[in-house]
C-alpha cells in the first residue's frame, strides 16, 4: 500500500505531465470557441445570403 501512495503522491508532483493536460485543455478551448465563433458567422452568412437571392428573385 506504501508503494501506491508514493506512485500517486510522485504522479501529483510530475510537472510534466500537468503540461500536457494544460495544453489539452487549451486546445479543447480553443476548438470549442472556434465552433461557436464560425457556427454563428455560418448561420449570419446564410441568411444574408438568403435575403439577397430573395431580393434578387
């Protein structure tokens, strides 16, 4: 049991590996913010495009 403490205790302090789940989450983010940003312009993009071939027709 001694064993597993230390291992759990050394994998709490192992900067490195909080690096890579700091950039994970990072990159969640941004692909996240970037769905909603190009989502909206898609849809703003649609119906403008919409209403000038309605105007048009």
């Amino acid at each position: 049991m001694e064993n597993f403490s230390r291992k759990v205790t050394s994998f709490f302090q192992d900067e490195e590996g909080l690096t890579v789940v700091e950039y994970v989450l990072g990159a969640a983010l941004m692909i996240a913010a970037m769905i909603i940003v190009f989502g909206n312009l898609g849809t703003t993009l649609q119906s403008k495009l919409s209403t000038a071939v309605d105007k048009i027709s």
